[in-house]
C-alpha cells in the first residue's frame, strides 16, 4: 500500500509471483490467489470484526498458568507422562505458540504418547530433538517439522511410529534423496508433504512406492522431480498431487498419472506441461480440481478435459489461450470455478460459458472482452464472484450482470466503467465487495451505489473521490475495509469516515492534504486492523491520537514527517498488536 494511484502495471510482469504476491499487497497478477481465497474476501479482517472470540475454558486458563511458570513445573515434577493425554496435548500445543518450548523442557515430554506434534516454524528444532519425538511411539499420528534443520539421521528416528498417518518435512533442505528412504515403511501415511525441498531429486522419490494409502502428496516447488513421478504409479489411493511450480516437469510426466483414477485435485502450474501432457489425464473420472495456471496449453487441451465430467474447479490463468477450442467450455456442466485470466480470448469464447449454469466464481480478468460479452452470463445465475478487471467493459455491460442477484464481490477496476452506469448495479443486493480502482469514477458515481448497504468491501483507490463524495459514505454502515486514495481527500473528508465504526481496514494513503487532525477523527475506529495514511503531512507530534487503536496490527505512514523511532515507542507502550509498520 502507499504505492501509485494506478496499482496496475503492464498486465502481469514475469517478476510476479505464481501466488500473485508483491510487496505490500496483492497484486492484480495474482489470479489464481482469488480463486482459493474466494475473490475479494479478507478473513482475517472479518473475523476480527465479527468477534468471534470465545471465553477460555477453565482447563485452557490452567494450561496458560502453568505455560507462564513451565520452569518451576520442569524443575519441580521433572516429566509430563503421568497427565492425561489429552491434558498433555494442550499443554505441548501452548508451549509451542507461546515459543517456550526448548530442549530442557521438551524433555518433559518423552514417553507421554502424544498424537500430534507440530513445530513448523518453531527455532532451534534440529536432530537432538528428534528423540524425544520419536518417544511417542504408536501413539504420535501427526508430524509437521517444516523449516526445521532436521537431516536425514533425525528422520531415521521416525522409522518406529509406524502408526504416522500425517508427516510434513516442507522447507527442509538438510534432508537428502538418501534421507528419504528412511520413510519406506511408514506404510499407514496418508498425507505426505515435502514442498520447497530443492534437495528431493526423482530417484528420492522410490521411497514413495510403498507408501500405497497415501491419499495426499505435496511436491510443491520441489526442482528436481523429473522423471521421478513413475514411482508414484502404484499409489492408487491418491487423491490429492501438488507438483506446482516445479518448473521441470513435462508431458513425459504426465503418464505416470492417468492411472491414479481417484485422484480429485491435481496441481500442476507453472511447469512445463503442454496439450499433448493434459491429454493423459482424460481418464481421471473423479477429478475436481485442475490447475494448469501458467503452463503453454492451449483450447486443444479442452478436448482431454470436457472428458473430466466431475471438474468443478479449473484453472487456465495466464496460459496460452485463444478463441480456439473454446466451444469445448459447453461440456463441463459441473463447473463452479472458472479461471480464464490473462488469456487472448474475446467475447466469442463467451458464448460457450452460457450453459455453465452451475459456475459460482469467473475471473476475466485482462482478457479481451466487452460489453457484448457480457450478455452470455445474464443466466448464469448462481454466480458469486466475477472479475472484470482491465478488460473493455464499459457502461452498457453493467446491465447484462444487473440480474445476478447471488453476486458478491465484483472487480470493475481498470475498466471503461463511467459514474453514471453504477446505477445499474443497484439490484445487486447481496453485494458484498465492490472494486471501483479507476480514474474516471468520482463522486457522482458514489453517489449512485448508495443502494448497496450491505457492501463490506469497497475498493475506490484511484478514483477522483473528493470530500463532497465521502458524504455518500454513511449510507454503507457495514463496510469493513475502504481505500480511497485518489488525492482528493482532506481532514473535511475524514469527518464522514470517522463514522464507519465497523472498519477493520482503511487506506486513505496519497491524499497529499490530509494532517495530524485527520489521525484524531481516525481515532475513534477502534476496531482498525490495518491502516495506511502514507503520502500525507502526518508527522511524529500526531501519533498519540493511534493510542487507542490497540487492535492495530499493520500502520503505514510512508513518506510523511514521521519517524521509525517513535512509531516504536508508540509500538512499545501503546500498541502491543502492532507488528508490521512504515518507516521501519
């Protein structure tokens, strides 16, 4: 946030990333991150918003005493295996989110039989720990030591819990292909995760053979796997692959996995994956999910997948699409998301899409498409979520989308969209997110969305809103997260923010005019997660107005008169939950 008005640049540069993440914020290459996070959608926000925060239990306040005075406990009792299992279980669980865990009083925790253990992320979990958790015996059935510097001698420990049903080793890159095998017997897994482990190479990858009910596999990123996935070919109860942005694989790949038929989600994007690849898949009956984003297929490749009748999820974002084969869309009547971003096809390919009366969620984003197009979506009913953004669509389109009355979140930005056809969307009553970044938008358009009360999300980054059109702002009570950024905003303007006591998230960032009075009004939204007042003339004498802001989490006040140093202080003494600010 803080950035340029315009946050669009140059439609999907070959420096984003494939989860569409740049500094600050999500960008709008980021395609296939609004499809599973279900468009516009801001969870975390909303959460905090709604509180949904439920009064501990007796049990869990004994648990956080005893955790605050582990020492004297450790010292004291010496070992934890005399307590319930499920007491123990809590009480590791806790150790683990308050960082308290290390190598004295983990050892409390030998022999006591617990079922789960996860220290993803947690410092200083390396082979000298790996005793203690292989202690667990038959009893352990769930094991995550991502990030960890565990090495292939501490995985060998884990050869007696034979009964592991759950095993994650992702960002461990201390384990070899050698390592691995040490997991041959572990014959009861079912799910099984090794993403970002540049160091498993396809021969590692014969270790797997045995693993033969595994459900659920996750490669993700994992470089050196070509030519290794013919060892999964007997992994029939396979349900679930991720080998996204693996980079290497390729069409030989791909028969290894026409006989996995249960399979039902398989994530191959950005690999190397062609038409003639996909054409192995046209015999997984059971698949629901296909993620090719970013692979050099075409509309040939539809004709493997119109024979993949249970799809509900495609994703074809940023892949080599034209007009062509596009007919083929007609027979894929189960499916609820469609991903067809950053592809070459015009308003023709639409016409297919007519009879996808099932489809939940579209993104078209920068494809190109018009207002013409749009008619072919006015029965598609059940839509929730569409994403317009950077295509032709202008005034006339609005009315072929007026009737979906099931819509949530709608992205407009960067379109042709003009003030006086936001009229249009007035129907759209169960409007929850609304994206109006674009340059020709101003307060009569504002003005013209007063009917859509329930919208939580509004999006007007760019537009030319001045203080007059912040005055339409109090018809929207629900609104959880507001930008508006287009400069034309004063300390005036903020008057009629202040009263949006529900936003969690606020970005007022590149209104130049706006002052330390305009934190003071900010003061009284208490409920504020995230804030960006960058580009403005706040300064350090105006930071004691955030003090009641104590569920801040993320404040950004770039390129104001505002110090690091005293953003610090006010983190130190006032706001405890701040954990990300600008400057640093």
């Amino acid at each position: 946030m803080g950035g340029a008005c315009s946050r669009k640049s140059g439609g999907g540069s070959s420096s984003s990333t494939e989860d569409g993440i740049q500094r600050g914020r999500y960008c709008k290459s980021g395609s296939s991150k609004w499809l599973r996070t279900s468009s516009f959608t801001r969870l975390s926000l909303d959460n905090n918003q709604q509180g949904n925060i439920n009064s501990p239990s007796l049990l869990e306040l004994c648990i956080q005493n005893i955790c605050q005075d582990i020492d004297v406990y450790v010292e004291k009792y010496g070992t934890f295996d005399k307590l319930p299992r499920d007491i123990t279980q809590q009480l590791f669980d806790e150790l683990v989110v308050s960082c308290k865990l290390n190598d004295v009083i983990l050892e409390a925790f030998r022999d006591c039989a617990i079922e789960e253990i996860c220290l993803a992320e947690c410092p200083g979990v390396e082979d000298s720990w790996m005793d203690i958790i292989s202690s667990q015996g038959a009893a352990l059935l769930s094991v995550d030591l991502s990030g960890s510097d565990v090495t292939d001698s501490g995985l060998n420990t884990l050869r007696k819990c034979r009964n592991l049903r759950q095993l994650a080793f992702n960002c461990c890159d201390q384990i070899s292909e050698n390592g691995i095998q040490h997991i041959k017997g572990l014959s009861n897994l079912t799910s099984l995760s090794f993403k970002r482990s540049n160091t498993i190479t396809a021969q590692g990858l014969s270790a797997f053979t045995g693993l033969v009910n595994l459900m659920k596999l996750d490669l993700e990123r994992c470089s050196g796997i070509h030519g290794g996935l013919v060892h999964l070919k007997g992994l029939t109860k396979l349900e679930s692959l991720n080998i996204r942005c693996c980079n290497s694989i390729t069409d030989e790949d791909m028969q290894p996995l026409s006989g996995l038929t249960n399979l039902k989600e398989l994530q191959l994007s950005c690999n190397k994956v062609t038409d003639a690849g996909v054409d192995y898949l046209k015999g997984l009956h059971k698949l629901l999910l296909l993620n090719v984003e970013g692979c050099p297929v075409t509309g040939a490749c539809l004709g493997a997948i119109s024979d993949l009748l249970a799809l509900s999820y495609l994703n074809l974002n940023r892949c080599s699409f034209s007009d062509n084969g596009c007919e083929k869309f007609a027979g894929l009547l189960n499916l609820k998301v469609l991903n067809l971003g950053f592809n070459n096809i015009t308003d023709t390919s639409l016409v297919s899409l007519k009879g996808l009366t099932k489809l939940e969620s579209l993104n078209l984003d920068s494809c190109r498409i018009g207002d013409e197009g749009l008619r072919n979506l006015t029965g598609l009913l059940n839509l929730k979520n569409l994403e317009l953004s950077d295509t032709a669509v202008g005034s006339t389109g609005l009315k072929h989308i007026s009737g979906l009355a099931r819509l949530e979140n709608l992205n407009l930005s960067f379109t042709v969209v003009s003030d006086g056809s936001l009229r249009k969307l007035s129907g759209l009553t169960s409007l929850k997110s609304l994206n109006l970044d674009s340059r020709q938008i101003t307060d009569a358009g504002l003005e013209g969305l007063t009917g859509l009360t329930g919208l939580t999300h509004l999006d007007l980054f760019g537009a030319r809103i001045t203080d007059r059109g912040t005055n339409w702002l109090r018809y929207f009570k629900s609104l959880r997260s507001l930008e508006i950024c287009g400069g034309g905003i004063t300390d005036a303007g903020v008057k009629n923010i202040k009263e949006l006591v529900t936003l969690t998230l606020l970005n007022l960032s590149q209104n130049a005019n706006l002052t330390d009075k305009a934190l003071e009004m900010i003061s009284g939204l208490t409920a504020l997660v995230s804030l960006n007042v960058s580009n403005s003339r706040i300064t350090n004498a105006g930071l004691h107005h955030l003090k009641p802001l104590k569920n801040l989490r993320s404040l950004s006040l770039e390129s104001c008169k505002v110090s690091a140093s005293e953003i610090r202080k006010l983190q130190s003494t006032e706001l405890p939950n701040l954990v990300n600010f600008r400057p640093e």
